[in-house]
C-alpha cells in the first residue's frame, strides 16, 4: 500500500495551495491528548494551535506543544542515519546512509538471535503514545524475532492495577463532567501543568459554586489556586483516605444502599478504616487532625445532600512503595458515599480502558518462533534497566543483554538510579540502536541512531488516557531529511532481515484502520480528525463495575489468591528520613513545568523559562544548612549525588525537598540529573518504579 492511501486530496499539503490547516493530535504522555491544527504554507508548517472544534481541546494547547514547530525544525534535529565513531557516551557519529545502517544493524541482531534472541531487549514507553507509532510494527518485528519482552511500567503501572483491583479497568468518570461537580478533591496532580483541560472544568465547577481541594506534598500552581491545600508527607495517601472512610463510618455519612448493593468487602473494609482514627492519619500524614476530620465532613455531606462529589487523581501519589494500595484505598471513596450515581462524582485516574483496542491485530503475538509455544520469552522491567544490563547471563535471569534497540524514551535521564544505567549503557559489548529526533543522553551511548519522524510528519491514531475521545493525526509535512517513521523503521528493519511476512508490507496509513478498528468510525476520524467514544454518562450508578464480580471490590479475592491483602492498606515507603539520621529529608521529583518527562528539554524558549535544574527547599530545612536562594547545593545518598541550584521555597513543606526534574543529564551542572538519587525499588503492585520513595541529605556546595 502507498501510505497515501487513505488521503482525500486535502489531507496533505498541496504545492498549488498557499496554505492549509491540517488536523493531527499531541503525541506526548499527557491526558489531555489534544487534537491539533498545523497551518501549513508552501509545506513547511509555520503554527501548531489547539483544534477549536474537538470539545477537549477547545483551541487551546499548552506551551510546550504551541512550540511544536520549534521542535520539528530545531537545527539540532538528527536527519540522516549516523553510526557511532568515537567512544560510547562521547556523541561522535559519522553520516551513513539507510541501506548500510540496516544491513548492519539486521546482521548484529541475526548473529545474536542465532544463539539465543532474547539476549535482545526492546526499550520503549510514551514518546509518543500514538497507537502506530509505538508498539504496532516495532511489536511485531521484536514478536517474530522472539526478543525478551519489556515491562513497561515506568510511568503509570501501580496505579493502573490499583484502578483494576477495585474497579475492574483503567476507567473512571468523564473528565467533562467535574464541571457539574460540587466539591473536587485534585489528589497528587498539579493539573495546571499536567492536565491544563481537565483545569478548565475545574474553574468552571469554581465559578458555580464548588470547593477545590488539593492534596499533595508540594504547593504546586495547582494548590495556590485551590480553596484548601493539604500538604501530606509522600507516601502517606493511603493512610489519609482510610481516615476519611473512618470519619465517614463514626458519622454515617453513608451510603447503605449503594454500599450493599454494589459493593464488595464493606465489612472488612469498615474494620480496616476503623483503625486510622484522624490522630493516627494526623501523625502518619504529617497534617492536622482538623485537616482530616474536615475534609471528610465535606466529602460526606455532599453525599448525604444528594451533590456530586469527585476525585482526580494524577500519577504522582503511586510512585512509591505503596502506591497500588493508594489508589486502591482513594478509589474506594465514591462508592461509601454514593458518589458514582451522578454523572459529575466518582474518580477519574485513567480512562485508557475506556477503549478495547485489537492488541492482537496490532502487535501480532502469533509470530513469536515456535521455541517459544509453551513459555513465552522472558521480561524485563524498564525500571531496573540499571541492573539488569550489569547483570551477567544466568539459568535465573536468562542470557546477558547484547543487544538494545531504543524508541520513544531516553532511559539514560529518566530511568531510575541512572548512574547504573549510564554504566549499563556505557558497556562496549552491548550493541545499541536509537531511534530520535534528537542527541540525547541515550543517544550518545548508541552504535547506530536513526532519525525519526515528529508527529507532524507521519500518520498516527491515538487514544486518551485522560477523556474519551479517539483522535487521527495526518502528516502535515513531508518528512524532514531521511527521517523515517518508527513504524517505517521497523519495517525496513524486518525486510533486511529477510522477513516476507504480508503484516510488514501493511503502511502507516493502514495501520491506522488496523488501530482503530471496532473502536469508532473511521470515517469520522477522516472527516473531523476525532471520534468520541460512546459510554454513558454515569458508568458506575447502577453498580456494573468491571471486576470479577461486577462490584466495587473493597476486598479482591484475586490479590488474596496472589498471598497479597485483599484489602487497601497503608503501606509505608521503604525510605523514611529520619531526624539527626544520614538522610534526614524526603525528596519528590516532580516535573518542570515546561517539560514533559525529557521532552522539550532542548527546546532553547522552553529552558529559558525553566532557567536552571533547581531544588525547591522550605526556608527552615535551607537555614538549618545555611542555605540561600541561587547557591549550587549537594543532594546525595548511597546510590549518588546530584548538584543544582537551590529555591527557598514556599511550595516545599519542611522536611520534604522537590528535585524538579527531568533535565538532560548533559545539561546539568555536572553532568548528572536528580534520577541519579532515586532507587530501582518497584511497587507493591504492577512493579512500577518509586522515584517518590527517596531519602537525601542537602548541604550547601563547596564548588560553584
């Protein structure tokens, strides 16, 4: 097929049309999932604007994807294969061209899979999230190469079990009905910077009326904005809701209808909340009792006043050990009270379940070898990466990692402990492919990069993990240099292989319909570049929850089946600071406003808002150390040290410091970024990573 295949004549751009607006939509990790609006002149895209006709979007996009056109023609953009000259991580490469980088790159891979293929280990996350882009051709080139697999959990695992285990999927109330919403708790989001859309219905909810409630270590720009800030210590979510559920129980503001007819677990889950009375939450949480006793109050009487009450959660509250349990414990909220049979109540962290893609007919599982019939090839989890290419080849572990091809993330800055990971990639047995944009800190270690299409630049169909609508994105441009797609790199890559299979003949373009299929109409994708999804409006009030047993599952036989509490608990972190200890001082690391995860990092009019990689520190824990705004502090521990420039802030609460994160390794100010502190530890569900779990200790630097 031509990947043309599925234009109408004004999908892309035409050289007798002066200019044309073509509608894409964000690729980025992000809930938003923003439809676009590229103007194109004379095929070069000059503006990037928010589409005013997708409902979510509105016309409005953050800063960072308004700048998009900065990204795809940034001088420093990667263009033409390269191959790699000079020592790992020195970033010298020499031009090549396509048919030398494949043919290489094919006949390392068929020489390592000869003895044992899963010696060869895929690494990707959200790049892009596109459905395309990401795990479509690239999922079937590594199935019928029988790769090791990736356990892709960096970002949003504990939380996404935590939502199956009590509600049956990654699934929630509608983003656009918190706008109805009579009170809003804003749990471990800074939505301002994070999730700007869902913002929006936020403020509409204020100006009628509705209190905003913000909990979440740091005060963020979210929390200056809101009525009321609760400031917990990290890790301790779990703990706060069981004291709102205690509150709830010892002044009945229940539902008891809701609770016995859609429930599951009620009477273990009362006599779990029973022992967090508001002192015990107090002293764990590090808040007032008045904090939880009140804020219970109001979530109660919304319910018994019949006014819906909602929760958003974002991802930074399961990034510590306990962080499955977390979302479980805060899930089960709504359903105490009754929220979820209004439209405008309930909880919303991830509504990516909403939509039950053809994952088959998408990554082709049925071409794995026929070695691996009875026992799938081994897994890998991305966040010990660090590890485990140290690791040697064992009967445990499986053979060593020889191999590497990277797309779509830049482990080398965002992975956890990277000091491990820098060394793992720094081995000069490992052979490493990337395919970028740009020469990031994981680029500079590879033998082989190749340059990849922006989102402007090739067919793609995403979905929301933030609202329900499914989204196209047409190439407005034609491809920058030799920059090829992801998915065109995977097929080029299966063709020098020798592969002949008919699924790697399929073109970007079709691969959209194979994405999209049972999902929505095509043809709406074609004509409006989105399509929502059709759900009710209420998903939850008359019960039909997507567990096992159709319930809200307080208690989960499948985690007792597994030896785990089938019951949300408090589960400490495993790095609690200490006063007069080592490591006297919690560390977050939240993200800089004007980036998003490593993306962006390079985009000059972005860093120059950011300024600087800082240290938000409160103004007792920075004189306690003689510390002022603007000195280059030391923060260290037993995996490292990490040097930046402090902030006397009022957004730290003491006790607590926020390494705002995540700038590129080589841009730091020693070479470092703030993962270097942060540990390898997974979460007590979905082995996700607990960058929120770290202790360090702070001194002023004796260096500039």
């Amino acid at each position: 097929m031509r990947e043309s295949s599925l234009a109408p004549a004004s999908a892309t751009p035409d050289e007798h049309q002066a200019e044309q607006l073509i509608l894409g939509a964000c690729p980025h990790d992000c809930p938003d999932t923003c439809s676009l609006q590229t103007t194109v002149r004379n095929g070069i895209a000059i503006k990037v604007q928010g589409n005013p006709h997708h409902p979510q979007t509105n016309g409005v996009l953050c800063a960072k994807v308004s700048r998009y056109t900065e990204r795809t023609y940034h001088p420093e953009r990667i263009l033409h294969p390269l191959k790699r000259v000079g020592p790992k991580g020195s970033g010298q490469f020499e031009q090549v061209s396509w048919g030398s980088a494949l043919a290489d790159i094919a006949q390392c891979l068929k020489t390592i899979a000869a003895v044992d293929p899963q010696a060869i280990l895929p690494y990707s996350y959200a790049g892009t999230m596109g459905q395309v882009q990401s795990e479509s051709m690239a999922a079937r080139f590594f199935n019928k190469l029988g790769a090791s697999r990736l356990e892709r959990t960096i970002c949003a695992a504990a939380g996404g079990e935590g939502l199956r285990y009590t509600l049956g999927g990654k699934v929630g109330m509608r983003v656009e009905f918190f706008a109805e919403s009579r009170l809003i708790l804003i749990w471990g989001s800074n939505s301002i910077g994070s999730n700007l859309h869902f913002w929006r219905y936020a403020q509409e909810a204020k100006r009628r009326g509705a209190t905003l409630v913000c909990i979440d270590p740091r005060r963020s720009e979210t929390a200056d904005k809101c009525h009321q800030h609760i400031a917990l210590r990290p890790g301790t979510d779990a703990a706060l809701a069981l004291g709102l559920m205690h509150e709830l129980v010892v002044n009945d503001w229940l539902d008891h209808a809701y609770l016995r007819d859609h429930c599951l677990g009620w009477d273990a889950l009362r006599e779990r909340a029973l022992q967090w009375p508001p002192e015990r939450v107090a002293e764990v949480c590090g808040i007032s009792v008045d904090e939880v006793r009140n804020l219970a109050r109001a979530w109660g009487e919304c319910g018994k006043q019949g006014e819906p009450a909602a929760i958003r959660m974002n991802y930074g509250l399961q990034r510590v050990r306990g962080g499955g349990n977390a979302v479980r414990a805060i899930a089960c909220l709504p359903a105490l009270t009754g929220a979820w049979r209004h439209r405008a109540g309930g909880v919303l962290l991830s509504s990516s379940g909403s939509v039950a893609l053809d994952r088959a007919a998408i990554e082709r599982p049925d071409l794995l070898p026929a070695q691996f019939a009875k026992q799938a090839p081994r897994t890998i989890n991305m966040s010990t990466i660090g590890d485990d290419l140290l690791r040697p080849g064992s009967a445990e572990f499986g053979p060593q990692v020889q191999a590497l091809i990277v797309y779509n993330s830049n482990p080398v800055a965002v992975a956890p402990e990277s000091g491990k990971v820098v060394a793992g990639f720094a081995r000069p047995d490992l052979f490493t492919v990337v395919l970028e944009h740009f020469h990031t800190d994981t680029a500079d270690y590879a033998d082989y990069v190749l340059p990849a299409t922006t989102q402007l630049e090739h067919w793609d169909v995403h979905t929301s993990y933030g609202h329900t609508d499914m989204l196209l994105n047409r190439p407005a441009i034609a491809p920058l240099g030799e920059a090829r797609s992801n998915a065109g790199i995977f097929r080029d890559l299966a063709q020098a292989m020798g592969w002949d299979d008919a699924c790697f003949q399929e073109d970007d373009a079709s691969l959209c319909r194979t994405a999209a299929k049972g999902a929505v109409d095509f043809d709406a994708l074609l004509q409006h570049g989105f399509a929502s999804l059709s759900l009710p409006e209420a998903p939850f009030a008359e019960g039909g929850f997507l567990t096992p047993s159709g319930k809200c599952e307080f208690y989960s036989e499948r985690l007792a089946a597994q030896g785990l509490d089938g019951l949300p608990d408090h589960i400490p972190n495993y790095e609690l600071p200490q006063a007069g200890g080592a490591y006297p001082l919690a560390m977050i690391s939240p993200p800089a406003r004007n980036f998003l995860n490593s993306t962006f990092v390079n985009v000059k009019s972005l860093r120059d808002i950011e300024g600087q990689p800082l240290l938000e520190i409160s103004a007792a824990d920075a004189a306690s150390r003689g510390i002022t705004s603007g000195d280059v502090v030391r923060i260290f521990n037993d995996r490292g040290e990490y040097r930046c420039v402090a902030e006397v802030s009022p957004r730290a609460r003491t006790g607590v410091v926020h390494g705002l994160g995540i700038w590129w390794r080589k841009l730091g100010l020693d070479g470092s970024n703030v993962n270097q502190l942060t540990s390898q530890s997974l979460t007590d569900l979905g082995r996700g990573p607990t960058f929120y779990d770290c202790v360090v200790q702070v001194e002023k630097s004796l260096s500039a």
